[in-house]
C-alpha cells in the first residue's frame, strides 16, 4: 500500500489489515508472505503487517504441512512455533535498513545462516511490552476454526440452521392474550411507596359497597373519568348543566352483555356510598336533585349544599374565583369539569364486571356522543384500563415496520458489498449475513421463551437494534476475505480471515453485551427483559456469524475459483463478451492480489489529509467545544420520567384527555395519607401536640393546601370535649371512640384497633397542591417523606400515585450506576484485549463525551430520561467504546513517523468499518421514527445520537485530538 508521506521505515508495498478494531501484536513484527501452491515454490518474503493491524502475528503465514486432509495449519508466531528439524536451523537473513522481524521456519525450505537481531525500534517510538496474552490464543483458536469451516461448510451452516429451528418453537410461548402489568414492568423494584402500600394494606380496610372513598384506598380503583370542556366561557348555566346530565344519563343507562347472556348494569358494578352510587360530580348530583340550585352562588373548593360540605377539588377546573363565600370563594366562571365513575374493585368478581362494563363503555361511547348531538360541550374520556390496552395496541404498529428495516438493511449490506466484478461480488454474502441477523433473534428470544423469561412490549424495540448491530461483524468478515488471495486454498483463505477477524468481532461482542447485561442491574424490570433478550440475541449474532455465515462465505469462495477458471478458458470468440458483462469496468481479478474498497482509499487519500490539515484541526476545536457546551446545557434541562400518555399511539384518545387535565386540572394533586405507623399514646397531651406539629409542618410545604387536612384525632378530642369528657384519661379516650365512629363513620377505616383495645395504626390526609411537571413530583414526594421522618412520631405518607411518583428519584440513580458499571467493564476488557494506557484514556474520555452529548441533546429533541432513554445511554457506552478505543489504538500502535500520518493511517484502517456500524444501526433503526408510538420514535431518536455523536468522535474528534498529544 503507498502511503502518503513515505519515509526511510516505510514499505511502499505494505498490505494493511482492513479490520474495523485494532489491538496489540506482540513486541516483534512477522514477515507476511504469499505461497503459491500451484508454482510449487516459495516467493520472497513481503512486508511486515502493520502494528495497528488487529491480526495476531503471522496470520497470513501459509499453514505448515501435517497429516490429513483438514488438519489446521500451526501458528508459526512466538515461543509455540514449532522447531525445525535440527538444531542448528539458521534465521532468516535480514535485508538491510528494514526493520527486524521473527524468523519463519519451515521444515520444507532450508534457510541461510544468519543469527537472529534483536527488535529495534520504529521512527524513534519506545517498545511494547508484550500484552498479547489473550490477544495470541484467541487468534490461534479462531486460525483452527477458521480451517474447519473452510474444510467442511456445510456442517457449519446446517448445524445453525437446525438449532434455530429448534428454539425457534419456543415462540409457542409467546404470551397473545396476556395484560401487560404496566406497574410491574415500568415502575422500580423495591421502591419505598411499594413498602408503604403494603403497610396500609396489612393495616387498613375499605369498603367499595357501602362506605366508598377514593382517598382511603391503596391502590388505583376501577373508574371511568369523562372531561366536559365547554365552548363557551363557562359551563356554569343551567343549558349547560342539562346538556352534561343527559351525557350522565347516557352513561349509566349503558348495559354489558355477558356470555351466558345477562347484562351488567351500573347500578351493579358502582362505587357506593350508603345506598346509591357515588356521584360522578358533587355539584352535578346536587342540581340534578335541585334544578332550582343557583349556580352563580357557588363557592369553591368547599360548597356547603344545605349543610353538607361538598368537596369541588378536582371536579372543576379553568375557573376564576370571586371574593370570599362561605368556606372559600365565589366561583366566577368554570371552563371544565370532571365525571368520574367509580366502580367496584375489591372483590374478584366485582372487579371483572366492573373492568367488562368499561370495555363496553369505551365501545359504546362515540355512540352515545353521536345520539345526543353535544352543542355546547367538548367530551374526552379516559379510563382504569385505557392505559394498558392502548399500550398494547402500540405493539401491533412496529410489526410492518420490522419488514421495512429488514429490506433496508438487506439493501444497504447488498450495496456496500457490490463489486463490479463477478469474481469479488458479495452481494449474496451480505444478504445472507442479514439473514444471520434474523436467525440470531429467532434463537435468542425462542431460547428465553423456552426459559420462561417474561416479554414485554419495549422488547419489540430489540429486534430492529439487533438487526442494525448484528451486521457488523458481516462487515469485518467480508474485508478480511477480500484481503486473501484466490490462488490459496479455501481452508487457508478461512483460517486467515478467522485469525485476522478474531480479536475484532470478539471485542465487538463482548463490549456491546456487557452494556446490555449491565441493564440487569436496573431497578426497573421493563429494562431487566429487554437487556437479557438484545444481549443473548447479539451472543447468537457472534455465534452464528462464526458458523453458518463463515460456512456460506466459504462456499462462496468456491465459487469464486469456478468463476475465475470459467473466466480464464481460452475461448477467442466469447472472452471479451465474458470480460464484458463479469468486469464492466476494470480488467480481470488478480487471483494473487487483493481488493481494496474505493471508501477506504478516500479515507486515506482525501478525508485523513483534510482533516489533518491546521486550518481543520482549528475548526475541529471550535466544533468540539460548541458541541460540549450545548450538550452541557441540554443535561440540566432534561425533564425525569415516563409521562404515562407517553405510553399510548399519538392518535389515541388518551391524548387529548391528558392535554385537556394538564390545562384544566393540574391545580390540585392527589389526596396523601400521612399514617402513625406505632402504636402511641394519643390520650396524652404532650404526644398529641407533638403530632399535631407535625401535621401543621405538612401544611406548610409549598406543595401542600393546609386548609384541606384532615385528622381523625382533631374532631375527636373536639368531640369529647364537647361532651365534658377528658381527653387525657385513657379508658375515657378508648371506650368513646365507637360511639364517635356512629356519629363520624368515614373515621372509623382511618384507624386501626387491635383486639386488645389498643391503637395499632391510624391516618390523617393532606390535599397537595401545584404538581405540575415531573420536578414537581419529584421534590413534592421527597419533602413530604423528610417532614415524615423528621417528626418524633412514627409517621409515613402514601398514595398509590407515589408508586408512579418514585421512577423520577429511581431513573437518575439507576443511569448513573448501570452507565459507571458498564464504563468500569469496558475499561477491564480495553485493558485486557487492546491493552494501552494512552488508549485507555482516550476510551473513557469518548465515553464520558458521548454520554454527556447524547444526554444533553435529548433535552432539545423533548425525550425524557425514563426508563426507556436509560436503556439507550447504557448501550452508549458500548459503542462508544467500538468507535473510539479502536481508532486510537490503531494511532498509538502505528509505525508513522509524524502524529499526522497516525491519525491518516487509523482512518485508513478503521474508517470504513466504523462508517459502516453506525450507517447500518441508523438504518436499522430508522423506521422506529415512523412509528406513532413515544416508546418507538424515543428508541431511534436515541440510538441516531449515540449513532452520530460516536461515530464523530471516532472519525473526526478523536484522530484530531490525539495529534494534540
């Protein structure tokens, strides 16, 4: 190869290795040389393999001979080179002015004497130890495979083939009718609010038939919730109100046929309250009953209707208040309000009635709006399975999807490998090693179906990584043949590309499915699932990449003889017509040469000496500091956790119900129990004032509406005072409080009475206020939990939103651990596999880079840092590590004499190869941004900037900054 500053240490004839990884060959260089079989002779020794070259030492050495048909040939490299007959078996000479290298003996060629000299350095550089401790087995292995596939193809391609077949069956297991538990799967294990809810479970009781009240419970109930927004100003006239009661009308008027025919009404799924059903809107019920009600007299958020105090929170919102009325104040004008039917959820029959008629609902209710005909009001709906079932619809729209990444990517492979030489042509190879992508899912997932791992709908997101990912090692394998000389033997021709491929596509693998297994860390099981099928399918892609795929590769290097020994008849009348249509462009292949891809030359004849050049290395700088500064920035605008609308299509009608509660609704949050989780002595004044410091310490965080608290233990001790009685004597303190839970009876499910007559547990509730992003929600949880261990009572706050509410303070610590877990592995397997201190820092520093980039940009592309971004900057990491350590060590292995010709020299090697591992998962990936799902469009947004961003800085940053240096 020319290269493009010759120096005196230099071989203009030199072959480089085009391999997309690079890593270290020992102290010594090999002497590289061609044997033709077919002249019977050996040919003058070539040039030393470049350092840089991720070939073990002597991979392209001609095998010594041995018994049998398909022995392997030895490695003639290092102190397992096996001796020559005689002791006294001279060295090879050396030619003068040329760099030393190790003598290659042969038992058939004696060899002149001459004593051996010992290495000496290139262009002044100090010598390696030798730290190719994994490096030189691993490519001796992968010579002796490389020599069985070539001996016998077709039991490497069947074998694969059959084993997919068989795991395949286990997608008999996969789940079709199966509800996606969206709490199990994308909320974090072990969170504190899980703990708290089963603590309020083992010590408090509700009652959805009789005494119904949504903030006493600890879970989420079944419920249909339908928002009126009004197209005028206010919603608070009587023509409104009518149009609203005939939509309620409407609603529980709806009947659920069963299969053995009867029909479930709402009268018999309904929340209840005493005898009826629970109101779907207080002040709704209460015209219904008055029609006189004046609504223009309406105080909020407390309306006191003939002496009961209605509580508004939440039913109403848009509204401008008035001056002081009643219990708070005139409520001007109301632009939405709120109908929520609560049904049935305790029992298990209960429960599937209730979740029956919901389906039945949302099938009925364009019906319903049609039939009446709305004029003066806008209608969204959403309901207590919605989220689920449309979650799961969105797993239907990436299914054609997967078909479209498919034929690109099978397009990109079959153009890239083109040759306008029928002889070189890898256009089925590379169709075929798509295939191998395809095969490698197929056996991973059918073999963790098998197992009984849990598939979840994000896994979906797998296949369209692994068919992007999984052709690299495709890529590598096809240069390397192309490297090889048509003249050799086909076992020769595979063993030389398994040994030059060896260390590449090992590294590859490793690093990527240590990223992924990492995941397995995280709290959330949603990531867990989907690290544990992407890792084993990119295990597969390795395997089957060195199997069936080498095994048709070999069989096509049979054809290539055939073609070639066609070509060369000697055939007057139809040679130039052969010539014509096999070589359109260019003379016959060289059977003794090599190929080289045109992108490869540009790299080193173009974009290498550009880039180097002062003016671009100046622009570079600027370019790299604006990038840094804007992704710096970008990190402190990312909004934490998965917006659960986020979940559903774009088109759903989840959307708008959403969009409409954020503009409207979002004033008050949800309802918190603040519990006494020991048992205390509530009859003595001191503790009583001591909680009661506690309760006010909640009432005044910023989050919190003090005027909405209620505490049993305040209307009690009122209560006994109001009867003379002390509330300081115990007996007189524990035998009035059945006859206080007659008079009070919603009291009575707040506190907890063991059968000794002792208080084991109780609760009081605060109503939060201005939760509007997921900051809010964030710090609002986290300052309720500290004024809760703050207090010198045993106190605990719950609602069963918190369980949603703990991903915002979860997401942050799980990236950070999972991404310095995955860095401290890729720095193990840099020091074990490309072992360079110099190249080690450059690896972690194009981590940290492209981490911090991705992460900042993902603020201006509006995606959140949920669980699903996480799973992304965790596989960052990993190809961060594929498009930096490589090219850098390639610049500190070079035998270049100036840091210019490094940097030229690694493009040259590596460029290529990276260019094509991050065009190939673009491409992958790139139909996901047509998907109408967040989950899916997040997927490839992330995956285009870790694309991106690491593909710059192995061909553009790094090269640029190591001449720094």
């Amino acid at each position: 190869m020319p290269q493009v500053e010759p120096e005196p240490e230099t071989w203009p004839e030199q072959k480089p290795k085009l391999t997309k990884r690079d890593s270290a060959t020992g102290t010594e260089w090999n002497w590289e040389f061609e044997e033709s079989e077919s002249k019977g002779k050996q040919p003058p020794p070539g040039p030393p393999a470049p350092p840089g070259s991720l070939a073990s030492e002597g991979d392209d050495a001609p095998p010594l001979p041995s018994e049998g048909k398909d022995a392997p040939p030895l490695r003639t490299d290092g102190d397992d080179a096996p001796r020559p007959e005689g002791d006294d078996a001279p060295p090879l000479p050396l030619e003068p002015d040329v760099a030393p290298r190790l003598p290659l003996e042969r038992d058939d060629a004696p060899l002149p004497e001459e004593e051996t000299p010992k290495p000496i350095t290139v262009s002044g550089h100090r010598r390696r130890c030798h730290t190719d401790c994994l490096e030189a087995p691993l490519s001796r292995a992968f010579q002796w495979l490389g020599w069985q596939v070539g001996a016998h193809p077709w039991v490497f391609l069947l074998v694969p083939l059959m084993l997919t077949a068989a795991l395949g069956t286990g997608f008999l297991y996969l789940p079709k009718n199966e509800q996606e538990n969206l709490e199990y799967q994308y909320t974090p294990v072990g969170s504190p609010a899980k703990a708290e809810r089963r603590f309020v479970q083992g010590h408090f009781t509700t009652n959805d038939s009789y005494r119904f009240s949504p903030s006493r419970r600890s879970t989420e109930s079944n419920f249909i919730s339908l928002l009126v927004v009004s197209y005028s100003d206010s919603l608070l006239d009587p023509a409104t109100f009518t149009e609203v009661s005939k939509l309620d009308g409407a609603v529980q008027d709806l009947r659920a046929a069963q299969e053995n025919g009867s029909q479930i009404q709402y009268q018999q799924v309904c929340a209840k309250y005493r005898a009826g059903c629970v109101p779907p809107n207080p002040l709704l019920h209460a015209w219904q009953v008055d029609k006189t009600l004046d609504l223009s007299s309406i105080s909020f958020p407390i309306y006191n209707h003939s002496g009961h105090p209605l509580y508004l929170t939440g039913f109403f919102g848009g509204h401008i208040l008035g001056g002081s009325l009643g219990m708070g104040q005139l409520l001007l004008q109301a632009k939405a309000m709120r109908l929520l039917y609560h049904l049935k959820t305790e029992l298990p029959e209960d429960d599937v009635q209730s979740k029956q008629w919901i389906i039945n609902f949302l099938d009925q209710l364009n019906n319903i709006k049609k039939s009446l005909a709305l004029k003066k009001i806008e209608v969204v709906h959403f309901t207590s399975v919605s989220r689920r079932l449309e979650f799961e619809a969105t797993s239907q729209t990436v299914v054609p999807l997967f078909h479209l990444a498919y034929v690109f990517i099978i397009l990109f492979a079959v153009t890239s490998c083109c040759r306008f030489d029928c002889i070189r042509n890898k256009m089925c190879v590379a169709a075929f090693g798509v295939i191998s992508a395809f095969l490698a899912v197929v056996s991973g997932f059918g073999l963790l179906l098998h197992i009984g791992v849990p598939f979840v709908i994000i896994v979906a997101n797998s296949p369209f990584l692994i068919l992007g990912v999984g052709v690299d090692d495709m890529f590598i394998m096809i240069s390397a043949w192309h490297e090889t000389s048509l003249a050799d033997d086909i076992r020769e021709r595979m063993s030389s590309v398994y040994s030059k491929v060896a260390v590449s596509i090992t590294i590859t693998t490793v690093t990527n499915i240590l990223a992924f297994y990492t995941g397995v860390m995280s709290s959330f099981r949603s990531v867990q699932y989907f690290c544990i099928y992407t890792g084993t399918s990119l295990l597969f892609c390795y395997f089957y990449s060195i199997t069936c795929f080498g095994a048709l590769m070999a069989l096509d290097g049979k054809r290539e003889v055939v073609c070639l020994r066609w070509l060369e008849k000697a055939d007057p009348k139809w040679s130039s017509f052969k010539k014509s249509c096999c070589f359109p462009f260019g003379s016959i292949s060289d059977e003794h040469g090599t190929d080289k891809h045109p992108v490869t030359l540009f790299f080193r004849d173009y974009f290498g000496p550009l880039l180097t050049s002062t003016e671009s290395k100046f622009f570079v700088v600027f370019l790299y500091i604006l990038y840094l500064t804007s992704s710096i920035y970008g990190c402190f605008q990312v909004e934490e956790g998965l917006d659960l609308r986020n979940l559903a299509s774009d088109d759903s009608y989840i959307t708008p119900y959403f969009n409409v509660e954020e503009d409207y609704f979002s004033d008050y949050g949800p309802r918190v129990m603040v519990i006494v989780t020991k048992k205390v002595d509530y009859w003595d004044k001191d503790v009583r004032q001591e909680l009661e410091n506690c309760i006010k310490s909640f009432g005044k965080n910023d989050y919190v509406d003090g005027k909405f608290t209620e505490f049993w233990l305040s209307a009690y001790v009122q209560y006994l005072k109001g009867k003379s009685q002390d509330p300081n004597d115990k007996n007189t303190f524990m035998n009035n409080i059945p006859d206080f839970f007659s008079h009070f009876p919603n009291f009575e499910y707040d506190v907890n009475i063991s059968s000794s007559n002792e208080i084991i547990s109780s609760r009081g509730f605060i109503q939060t206020t201005d939760v509007f992003s997921s900051r809010d929600k964030k710090i609002m949880l986290s300052q309720l939990r500290n004024t809760a261990e703050n207090c010198p009572i045993p106190l605990m706050v719950y609602n069963h939103a918190f369980i949603y509410f703990d991903q915002y303070a979860a997401i942050v610590e799980n990236t950070v651990r999972n991404v310095m877990v995955a860095s401290a592995a890729m720095f193990i397997v840099s020091l074990l596999l490309i072992p360079h201190p110099m190249c080690s820092l450059w690896v972690t520093f194009a981590i940290g880079s492209v981490i911090v980039g991705v992460t900042g940009f993902m603020a201006f592309w509006k995606v959140n840092l949920d669980s699903i971004s996480m799973i992304n900057l965790v596989i960052c990491i990993g190809f961060s590590f594929d498009f930096s350590a490589h090219i850098s060590y390639a610049f500190v292995s070079s035998p270049q004499p100036s840091v210019n010709q490094k940097s030229i020299e690694a493009l040259y090697l590596l460029g290529y190869p990276v260019l094509q591992s991050a065009v190939s998962t673009i491409i992958g990936v790139c139909v996901l941004a047509t998907a109408k799902a967040y989950i899916f469009r997040t997927f490839f947004k992330i995956m285009f900037l870790v694309m991106v961003f690491g593909a710059a800085h192995g061909l553009i940053f790094i090269p640029v900054f190591l001449t720094f240096f």
